[in-house]
C-alpha cells in the first residue's frame, strides 16, 4: 500500500489545514466543506488528516465502534458487558463516500446472505456504521445524489442512523466529522448541506512561483519515494498528532467571557446570518482555537479567525448568488463588532440635533439619502442607472425598434439589461419515463428509490433492493420451501431524474427594448433557479446578428449560467434558424456523451426571423426532443409565429407573462 501524502508536508493553504485542525480538536464543530478549482490538493490534505485524528478505544467485537466508557444503549450489536480485555484500540477511521453509492451501502441492509443460508433477518451496516467517532469524507460531494444528502443531513443532524428498509428496523450512533471537498465549476451542492458545514474553506493554486516551485519538488520527490518522503516529516506530523491531543484534552478548561460571547452575537447580527447555528459554530470554532493555541480563555483575535472561517457561506439568500459575494460585508461586520459594546448615546446638553438624530444627514455623503449628488442610488436596474419609472426614449412608435443615433441612448442600448427578481416558474417536464440515471426532481424515471410498481429479475447482484413478496412467489412457483438465489427479484421503483435543460435565447434586436429584455432576462433567470433546485445540467445558446453562440455549454455550474445571463446583450437581425441548428448540434453531442440524461429544450423567442432560412427547415434535426418555447411577443398585434414554432417542435407553447407558477393556469407538459 502506497504511503499516505504527509499532512504537514503541504504548501501553503494555510486557511484549510486550519479549519481541519480545528475539527479534529472540536468535532462539535460540524466538519470542513473544501471548495476549490481543480489540482489544489484538497483531496490530499483531506486523506492526510487520517494519520493526524488520535486513536479510539472501543467494544470489542462491535462493529458500530462504541466507546466503552458510554456504550449506546441501543447498539444494534449490544448490550455491552465490559468483561476483562473486551476494550480494543484503533486508529480513528477515515471512510470515503463515494459520488455513486447506494443507499444501502450508506446505511446499511438486511444480511441477504444470512437471510438465504440461515433464515436469519440480520443487519449489514454501512458506511455512517463505519464512520462513527472518525470522520466521514465526500470526495465531489456537490454531485451527491439527493438521496444520499438526505441520509446526511439526517445522520448530521441526529448523530444517528436509522434504518427502516426491507423488513430492517434499526438505530445506530453515528457521529463523525463531515469534510467535503468540491470543485465550483461543476455546481452548488444543497444549500441544507452546505448548512450543516460548520466550516467552509476556498482554496486556491499558489500565485508565487517559489511556492509553485516547492509543491513540484515536494511532489517530485514523493513519487520517487513515497516511504523516505514520510519519514523526513515523520517527526511534525507526530508534533501535531500530539498537539491535537492535548488541545483535546485541554478544550474542557476553555471558557468563552461574556463580552466575547457577545462580540459573537453582534457579528451574525451584522452579518445577518439565519439561524442561531452560526453563533453556536462561531464560539466552539474560537474555543477549539484557544485550545489549539494552548490557552484557557478565548480572545477577539479567536472570534475573528473563527468567524472568517464559519460565517461566509451562511448569509447567501439565493442560491445562485455566488459564494464569497460577501467578504466586504463580513469584514465590515467583524469592525462594527471589533469594539466594545457601549451604552446607547443620549441627546447632548446643548441640545445640538446633530448628535443621535437619524434623519440629518447620510452617511454616503447625500442630503436626502441617496448617492453623494443627492439622487437615488438607482431604480431596479442597478446602481447608478435611472429609475424604471423615467420616460422612454422615443421609438418611432414600436417598441422594438432601435432608438435613432444621435440621441443620447446609444450607451444605454449597449450596455446589457439588468435582471430583476426571479420568481417561482411553472414546472416543465420530459414527456415518457427516463432510466434514472441521474437522481434529481424534474421528470419521472425509473429509479433505485421512489414508489415501487412491481419487480423482475435483478440486473445485477449487488446494490440492489429485493422485493420480497415477489422473491417469496418464484420460490413458491418453482415448488421450493426455500428461497435461493435464482428466486431474487429486484424492486422497481419510479422516482424523479435531473435532465439536461437547454436555453435558447433570442437575443436579437427585436428584443432590444430595455423593459422588454428585462422581463426575458427575468423570466430565463427563474428558469434557471428552477432547474439548479432540480439538480439539472444547463446550457445556453443566444443568437443575434448572423449567428448563434454557445455561451454556456452543458454544464452543472448554475452560477455560471446566471453571469452568462448578465452580461447578455441585444441586437442585430434574428438568425433563429441558427439558434435551432446549434440546439441540436448540442444535444446530439451530448446524447454521445450521456445518452441517459434527456434534454428538455427551453427557446424564448418572438418567433421573428429575419436573417438565415426559415425555422421550420430545422425542426425535424430536433425530432424527439421535449421542448417548450416560451413566447416574447408583445403588443396589440401578434403574428403567433412563437405559437406556429412551438406546433412544429411539437413543444409547449407558453405565453412570457404566463410563465410564472402564480399566473392563470396553462396547459404545460
């Protein structure tokens, strides 16, 4: 077995191995989320931390690894009687959730073995059995399935297992630290998961050539030879096995002074966090780094560092906002409550308003409360801009076409529209059942959990759930009193699949007018936000001028796809036939690619075309295909060339003002 990558002997992330450090001393704390871009060593620095977290005594002969000192109760393998020499010790487990794991083995299953040879209804624990008092790491874990997120968040959230499946009812502890390490590219994991986090560490590739320089030569010469490599840091990787030991042992003597405790509350009231598990993350992280440090009371240089560490990723409203958005206002936060807490300042003796009164003046500069010229800070298109209620510029009498040179608008037409504030869509579906090949919300599928709906032959012969009437009935139809292998039959569960959701956006000039782009925008935005809570892959295709253009291929980073949406601009012609040719270019490379995953195709158009061929030429390349086209057109008079588009994909029409899930109700797939 190759030597394990010695812990201290990694370059720089300094915030990481901290934030490990601290868990292994607190366990309390709720384990470490890594975030970072690919080949930063996350994964290795995790795996690392095995050699660190101290030894274990427990029960011997328990499979659940219960502590001698407090066996559980309720141990599946106990009651536990302590006899002389029924104590082991072992080295604090590091068990890998793998991305494809099944239910059961996460948490277990009947003993299919021990129920064929000996008609015994036994239990096979999983991997949260085998993770109790060590740690638990997910290698990707924004791509874990919902199922198993689920099974996570419980066990987090309960610091123990229970197991109700095929004809099993049992309880175990399972308390482990939870690290998770991520790549942002590849999407947002759950934002209940990230939650249970207490720390949340991003991590990136040195910026200094001399750092760089190091990690090749430090990785250089572990290959060359893995076993003399950890004996050079042989001596400080012992150094913080033993510190972590005594910050373990001194953790008990730590207290929290008031005055810190509310310096904690004042910072994620500043930072207007949810919750009060942030407070309660904050002040053991602090006390676990007093700890560490070898002291017995805890500073507000503790408070800080711990802050910075558990604060970031619990104050984001959206999903799709991007993680680190808010470093301004956490540093703003942490100064508010850097110092001490005075009592509130009553009016002065001479009577001057100046003092206390929030109506004179602002604080940005204004004298009425806006920007430092005195107007407002801006209407709903941003900062700076005017508000949406400021007249038009004249448009010869359309609202399409493109405001006359000369007037003053040429800046504003260039720059993109803004956004407005996503709202609840209806919910789109593909037509048919798909394999559930990916574990999501959207469209039904066959699957490995959901509502049962019969049973047949297992397709393979392990990870599978038995369907044990049916099991029963080929033993009985077979004329055995026994059940044997060749009896098996597996469940067939329909549950709900992820799909590959596929924007096509118009993004011509025809859609230029400023209010009118930003309602598309609005509307493409909440779709967006719809499929990143169905766990689907996007892209995005716009066409404008000559030509289409994938913006965003298939991709599961929704937060991409919202920047993408931002920056989008309007004008030219309206090549629709290309926005459709590039559709199915894209979907037939991706059928390649994941032939499982369906697409649904989502175009928002007017149905205009007014450069390349017409649009009905590209269809049939789209046969098959679930669509739905959402219609921009607007005005009195409506050609219905978004409606006639929508009978030649044999795609759901929906009208743009209909779109939202509160809107009168429309026939969807």
């Amino acid at each position: 077995m190759t030597t394990p990558y010695p812990f201290s002997a990694v370059v720089g992330l300094d915030d990481l191995r901290q934030a490990l450090l601290l868990t292994a001393v607190s366990p309390a704390i709720g384990g470490v989320l890594v975030r970072g871009e690919k080949g930063t060593a996350k994964s290795t620095v995790v795996r690392a931390l095995a050699a660190l977290l101290p030894s274990i005594d427990v029960v011997a002969g328990c499979r659940f690894a219960c502590d001698p000192a407090a066996p559980d109760p309720s141990c599946p393998d106990g009651p536990h009687t302590l006899a002389p020499g029924a104590v082991d010790s072992r080295r604090a487990p590091l068990v890998e959730l793998p991305v494809g794991a099944t239910e059961d083995r996460v948490v277990g299953t009947l003993d299919l073995q021990r129920a064929l040879a000996d008609g015994t209804k036994a239990y096979e624990p999983g991997l949260l059995a085998a993770a109790h008092r060590g740690a638990l790491y997910v290698d990707e874990v924004n791509l874990l399935p919902d199922h198993l997120v689920d099974l996570l968040l419980d066990a987090a959230a309960m610091g123990r297992a229970h197991v109700e499946r095929d004809g099993v009812s049992v309880k175990h502890a399972a308390r482990f630290l939870l690290v998770g390490t991520m790549n942002p590219e590849e999407g947002e994991p759950r934002p209940q998961l990230v939650d249970r986090f207490g720390l949340v560490v991003t991590v990136v590739a040195p910026r200094e050539a001399g750092a760089r320089a190091e990690v090749v030569r430090r990785r250089l010469a572990y290959e060359a030879d893995p076993d003399g490599f950890a004996v050079r840091w042989t001596a400080d990787e012992r150094d913080l096995a033993d510190r972590i030991v005594a910050a373990r042992a001194l953790l008990p003597s730590v207290t929290l002074p008031d005055a810190e405790l509310d310096r904690i509350a004042r910072i994620c009231i500043a930072y207007a966090v949810d919750g009060m598990r942030a407070d309660i993350v904050v002040a053991r992280a602090a006390i676990a780094l007093a700890a560490w440090d070898g002291r017995t009371v805890v500073t507000g240089d503790d408070v800080r560092a711990a802050a910075r560490l558990a604060l970031p990723h619990r104050r984001r409203r959206d999903p799709l906002d991007p993680p680190g958005a808010d470093e301004e206002k956490l540093e703003e936060a942490l100064n508010e409550a850097g110092a001490d807490p005075e009592p509130p300042a009553g009016p002065t003796d001479d009577g001057d308003p100046s003092d206390g009164d929030p109506s004179d003046g602002d604080p940005d500069g204004g004298p009425d409360g806006g920007g430092p010229s005195g107007g407002p800070l801006g209407g709903p298109d941003g900062a700076g801009a005017p508000p949406s209620s400021a007249p038009a510029p004249a448009t010869n009498g359309s609202p399409d076409a493109a405001p006359p040179p000369g007037d003053g608008t040429e800046r504003t037409a260039a720059r993109p529209a803004p956004v407005g504030a996503a709202f609840r869509p209806k919910a789109f579906t593909v037509t048919g059942r798909g394999e559930g090949a990916h574990a999501g919300r959207r469209s039904p599928a066959f699957a490995r959990r959901g509502r049962v709906i019969g049973a047949r032959t297992p397709i393979g012969r392990r990870g599978f759930a038995p369907h044990l009437p049916a099991t029963v009935r080929a033993a009985a139809e077979r004329g055995s009193r026994t059940v044997e292998a060749v009896d098996l039959r597996e469940a067939v569960h329909v549950g709900r699949e992820a799909n590959l959701v596929l924007f096509v956006v118009d993004a011509s000039g025809s859609m230029a007018a400023r209010q009118r782009m930003r309602t598309v925008k609005t509307a493409v935005l909440s779709l967006l936000r719809d499929a990143y809570q169905r766990r689907d892959r996007i892209g995005m295709i716009t066409f404008r001028g000559g030509e289409a253009s994938t913006v965003l291929p298939p991709t599961s980073s929704h937060e991409v796809g919202v920047a993408r949406l931002a920056e989008l601009r309007t004008g030219g012609r309206t090549p629709l036939a290309a926005g459709l040719r590039s559709a199915a270019t894209v979907i037939a490379a991706e059928r390649r690619r994941d032939p499982r995953r369906r697409p649904l195709l989502v175009v928002v158009t007017d149905g205009r075309a007014t450069s390349g061929p017409d649009p009905l030429t590209v269809t049939p390349a789209l046969a098959g295909t679930s669509a739905v086209v959402v219609d921009c057109e607007s005005g009195p008079v409506r050609l219905g060339l978004a409606r006639r588009l929508a009978g030649a994909l044999a795609a759901d029409w929906m009208p743009l003002d209909q779109l939202s899930a509160s809107a009168i109700s429309v026939r969807t797939v």
